[in-house]
C-alpha cells in the first residue's frame, strides 16, 4: 500500500485549496469606464478614478490617433456594483 509522505500531504492540501478559491475568483466581476477619451495624465486620472468609482485603477491607454502621433485616453477599472 502506498504511504503518504509529508510532500504529498502538502500537494493535496494546495490543491484543495486552490479549488476553493475558484468561486470566489469566478465572483468578482471587473467594470470599466473611460473617464475622459481625448487625453490622459497618470496622476490626474488615477485620482479621477479613485473619487469616482473608490478605485487605484485609472490607467492611460491608448485611445486612437496615428502611429507616429497616439492619442491617450483615461481608462477606469473598477468593481461592479452588486446588482440590486
């Protein structure tokens, strides 16, 4: 019969627990707002961001323009709001 070693215990016990985080995971659905499409600064949108929405994730992104000359825009990630 095969014995269990200390080793195997500790890759079960990290499966099992992996696992029940799957839902928990699976649950937290992420929204996005662009708070301003024509120009982007970092530290104003982040703060934008988080006055709206109570969120760290305000983030320049690319929002158009040419290769040689992009446009930014102020992009907001945020939880969604529990449905009521």
């Amino acid at each position: 019969m095969a014995r269990f070693s200390a080793t195997h215990f500790a890759i079960l016990a990290l499966l099992l627990a992996v696992l029940a985080m799957v839902p928990l995971i699976d649950a937290q659905k992420r929204c996005e707002e662009i708070l301003n499409p024509t120009s982007c600064d970092l530290a104003t949108c982040r703060e934008q961001c988080f006055k709206k929405h109570n969120s760290n994730g305000g983030q320049c992104v690319v929002n158009g323009g040419t290769p040689a000359k992009l446009t930014f825009g102020c992009l907001c990630v945020f939880d969604c709001p529990a449905a009521a």
